[in-house]
C-alpha cells in the first residue's frame, strides 16, 4: 500500500473499474473575485470573510448572507452547523440546503488535505483526515498482522493479504454507497456527520479480530472459554473504545464536526447492531441515530439481508488474491441502490433488474466458501493451530492495562493485552525454548513440515439437521463404529478422530435472503416490490442450506489411516448418512452391505436387459 499526500482539486482522478471515491470536497469555488484573499485556517475567519467565502462558491442569496451575519457565524462555528441550524437560517430548499452545506464542507479543506492510498482492488481512493487519525494508531495498524483468511494462506500461496486493507476498503465503500445516496437523494438529509460514521464503521468493523481472523472467535475461544459467547464484532466494539480513549480522539472528532457521545455509539452500532439489550417494547432499538436513518444501518453490516460493503470487498479482495474468478459487480448495485420507506422504516432498495446481480453475490459467497474457506485442508491447518494454542494458552502472558497479565484466551478481556496478540504468537511459539512450550511447538513444527492431520473423508446428513449438541458425541461415535467383518491393525480412540461439521448457505440459514430484499422499478421509483423465487426464475436452487461433515484422524500412518476410512464409512452407515463419495474406494467391503446406498447401482444393473429388449429384432 502506498499513501501520497494529496491537495487534490475538486474533480478527482478515477480509477478504472472502479467507482467514484467519495468526495471529501464539492465542486471548486467560482473565482469571481480574484484579488480576494482569504486566511487559508478557516477558523480565523470573521463573519464577513464567512459570507465573502459563502459567496465566491456561488452562494449569494442575500437575506440568509444577512442572517449569518444578524447570528455572528465566523468561521469557527462553521464545522457545527446541520440541517437544524438551518432551519434558524430559513434555508428551506432542499437543493439550497445542500449546497450550503456543501460549502461549509469546502471551507474545511482549507486547514485540512485528503490522503490517497492505492490499494490493488479499487485503486487510487481517498481518506477523510480523521479516517487517516484512526488508521494512524497502533490499534488499527495491528491489523496488519492478521491474516484475512487465517489457515488457508498454507493451501493458496497468493492469500497474503491482511484485516489491514481489506478494512480499507470497506470504510472505502462506505463512503462510496453513503455519497452516492445522498447525492440522488437530498431529501434523506444525509449530513457530513453521517457520510464520516459510517466511513468509520466501515474502517473499524473487524478491529476485534484475533490471530488468524475466524479461527480464534470461531474454533479457538469456544474450546478455551466454553462459557463465553465472543465474537469479534464484540472485540471490534471494544477495541475502537480502546483506540478512540488511547489516542485521545475524542477531542479530535469533535474537531471536524462529530458529536463524540451520539456519533461513537452510532459508530458502535452499526458494527455489533443495537447496543445492550434493547427492550421488546422498544419500537427503535438504536441510539444513535433515529428511525428515519435506519438505511444507514444496512451500509456495513446489513442484518435485514446481508447485502453490505463488507461482503463486497472481501468477494473483490480474496478473488483476486486466490485466484478465483468473481462474477459479481458492485459497481451496479452501488449505482442502483435506493432509499424507500417500507413499514415506517427507510431500507436500502434495489433496482429490480439487478436481482440477478444478487443472487449472483450469494453464489459468489458460497462458491468461496467450498472452495476457499472451508477448503479441507486450510481447515485442518486451522485445527492443528488451535491444537497448539489450546496447549500453549497456560503459559502465554501478554501484558494488559496496569500491568495485568492475560493469556491468549483471557486477552479478549483486555484490549491493551488484545493489541499485542496477532499472528506473530504463532512464531513466538514456535521459536520458543520453554519446555512449558514443547507440545504445542511439535504440532506447529507439523504445520510447517506439511505432516498434516490426514482427511479421511466427507459426508452429508439424512433429513435432519445437526445440532451444535450433537456434534460433540461424534467423535466417540466414529471410534465405536468398528466394522466387525474386517481385520484392522490400528486401533483407534476417540482422541484420535476430529469431526468438523460445515454449514453451507447464503448467510441466512435456510432462508433466501433475496426475500428480505426490497425492488423498486424504473416506472415509480418510490414504491417498493418483493420479487419471488417463481417470478425470478425457474432454475433457482430449492434449498438453501446445506451441512458437510468431514473426518480427520490425528494419526498420520498408513495403517491408521485405513482403519480411519473404515470407522468412518461404517458410521456413516449406521447414522444413516449419505455415502462418502470415495466410499466405494475406502471401504469396498462395506458399501455394499448398505442397501440405500446401492439403489442406483441396482438401477445401472437394468441397463443391459435393456439393451437386449432394444436390439431383439436384429
């Protein structure tokens, strides 16, 4: 990443294929008075510099320029003044408040210039001075530190990238939808406030990641602290408390116009959603902002349908950096999205000829998913990592605030602790000389010899679903399924044997999260539609969820190995499962003895009788 400082002029250089960075300026003065100079700190300026400043950018209607000086406004007052204060000023038009507000904002770039950073996906994009404040702290740059799909990096050589950029481009493309909304919608009164929350929310949604990103919230914490529900949006909520307190920030908002004690809390909110635990007699959950902003929710991290930034940077960032084609633009939805009123609250809409797009980028997401996240290996690789941390979590001190110690799982409690754990601990370990160390240093040492747990195979379950409960017993399960009609020469324990049970879906379950979308047409752009499965098409998939089990055995020898292959296919039949697809491969003695499984053999079996019917007459 490269980062220029910039004093750019109104019209900013694109970048190809990608859409217009949100500006931080509108458009340049008109310079009609040339020998005009005004102080370049806008906050010295007195209340006649103000109005000369309001009129060389075109603002000239003389009874507000009266009104700013009946109230006194001088430039110090500028970055305080919303659409409330214009209401004192009787500034009604819609297109008359916009543009003045627009100035107010120009008057800022006075003192304070946009950075540019170039990053590999959306190009040359720019940063509000504050974005570059928080991206300045050693909270935020300790993303740099984490990989953004944890084990995987080990099965696809070009996913080196980090939480660091892809945060970057998130608070990118916020500022990219929130613009692009207020700029065809005035009448959503979408405030400079607004556009800089959400680009912060979009900048500082993933701060709360551990080592390895979903490995430590999603496998390492529920194994070392089983009473604790974490996740990382818990930890991001946290650590930009942390960020904003540890570097004084607070005053420094307040500096370009935010509002600390409501606009922190909205910051909060769109990250983690509502804040404690709203009340059922509550009609509007949030804080921060009231129910007629509830699209500016459905930004970053949209719990209504799923469709957000977040989701379309890292579809862009990790195609391109596994090498996997992406067929979903968000170029299009950025430009067809729309504000409407639906049921008394305000949602983000799409045009509805993008429904396509759509389904295409939950197609996408589950195409990564099975070929990406939730590779076999990468998988394997991010259990034997949580192996290691489990045995080395006793003997790890990270240092938190006064002087406290934490240890890898207890860190989550403390964010200057927090700060301090990133993937690096996999090398501490790993080159560490304790003793105390030795067993979780062998299984990191089989990492990077490539002596892997060995993947047995994979499976489906029957009707029923598999329950977070059910998935404990499971080891057990496969160690007891010994077939008794073959002589194996290994045996097995329950210790030896992972089960790792996968949910494969849209991001709702199994929901078509396209149903919790709202259309509107070209026709009457205001009025909303649902648009059903039927009415989209015909060859949509049924279901939209499904369950992978997979098997590992810890045991890496050949004979081990096949007794593995045995339990397992004979689990399989026992628990009613669908046939391993290697099952006929693995355990050829078995298979057959499951007569479910062998219908559509008998069917094949047909196939010559058939053929003699068809050729009798020859």
């Amino acid at each position: 990443m490269q980062r220029d400082d910039s004093e750019q002029s109104s019209k900013r250089p694109r970048c190809d294929s990608s859409p217009r960075t949100p500006p931080n300026t509108p458009p340049a003065a008109v310079k009609e008075f040339p020998n005009l100079r005004l102080p370049s700190d806008y906050r010295t300026w007195d209340t006649e510099q103000v109005c000369c400043f309001l009129q060389l950018n075109g603002f000239r209607d003389p009874s507000v320029l009266d009104r700013f000086r009946e109230m006194k406004i001088t430039g110090s007052l500028l970055p305080y003044l919303d659409e409330s204060h214009l209401d004192v000023l009787r500034v009604s038009s819609l297109w008359e408040r916009k543009k003045l507000l627009n100035c107010i904002r120009l008057s800022k770039t006075h003192v304070d210039t946009v950075k540019v950073i170039n990053d590999p996906i959306h190009g040359h994009i720019e940063f509000h001075p504050l974005l570059i404040k928080i991206i300045d702290t050693p909270q935020f740059q300790r993303l740099r530190y984490i990989k953004q799909l944890g084990g995987a990096y080990y099965v696809f050589p070009g996913a080196s990238h980090n939480r660091f950029e892809h945060s970057l481009g998130v608070g990118y493309l916020a500022g990219c939808l929130v613009w692009e909304l207020s700029e065809k919608q005035p009448e959503l009164y979408i405030s400079e406030r607004d556009i800089l929350c959400v680009q912060i929310a979009g900048l500082c949604h993933d701060l709360g990641h551990g080592p390895f990103s979903h490995m430590f919230d999603g496998r390492f914490i529920p194994l070392a602290r089983p009473d604790v529900n974490w996740k990382h949006e818990q930890g991001s909520v946290d650590m930009f408390e942390h960020l904003v307190n540890s570097n004084d920030l607070k005053p420094v908002m307040e500096h370009y116009g935010l509002i600390p004690e409501e606009d922190i809390c909205f910051i909060k909110e769109q990250i983690a959603g509502p804040l404690g635990s709203p009340s059922k007699y509550e009609s509007w959950p949030y804080k921060g902002r009231p129910k007629e902003k509830n699209f500016l929710y459905e930004i970053v991290a949209n719990k209504r349908n799923g469709i957000d930034v977040d989701k379309w940077d890292y579809f862009a960032r990790d195609c391109h950096h596994l090498g996997i084609q992406n067929s979903f633009d968000y170029k299009r939805c950025i430009k067809f999205a729309r504000v409407c009123e639906v049921d008394d609250r305000t949602h983000i809409c799409i045009r509805n000829q993008e429904i396509w797009n759509l389904y295409d980028m939950f197609h996408t997401r589950t195409s990564l998913h099975r070929r990406a996240y939730q590779h076999k290996v990468g998988n394997v690789i991010d259990m034997m990592i949580t192996d290691a941390f489990l045995k080395a979590d006793p003997y790890i001190e990270l240092t938190g605030a006064e002087g406290r110690k934490y240890h890898l799982s207890t860190a989550i409690n403390d964010m200057e602790a927090f700060t301090k754990l990133t993937d690096n601990i996999f090398l501490e370990i790993l080159y560490s000389t304790d003793p105390k160390l030795d067993a979780a240093r062998e299984i990191l040492k089989k990492i990077e010899c490539r002596n892997l747990y060995k993947f047995i195979s994979e499976t489906q379950p029957g009707k029923e679903k598999i329950e977070k409960e059910d998935i404990k017993k499971f080891p057990e399960e496969v160690a007891n399924a010994k077939p008794n009609n073959i002589p194996l020469e290994a045996e097995l324990k329950t210790e030896d044997f992972i089960v790792d049970v996968i949910n494969m879906d849209y991001g709702m379950e199994d929901k078509n999260p396209i149903d919790n979308v709202c259309f509107y047409c070209k026709a009457d752009v205001n009025k909303t539609i649902t648009i059903s499965e039927e009415q989209a098409s015909q060859i949509l998939p049924k279901k939209f969820e499904e369950q992978l089990i997979r098997v590992y055995c810890k045991k890496t020898d050949e004979k081990s190995v096949f007794a593995a292959q045995q339990h397992f296919v004979n689990w399989c039949a026992i628990k009613n499962f669908t046939k391993p697809q290697d099952g006929d491969i693995i355990a050829p003695l078995l298979t057959p003895l499951k007569r479910e499984w062998n219908q559509g053999g008998a069917s094949s079996q047909k196939l010559p009788r058939a053929r003699v019917a068809l050729f009798q007459n020859e």
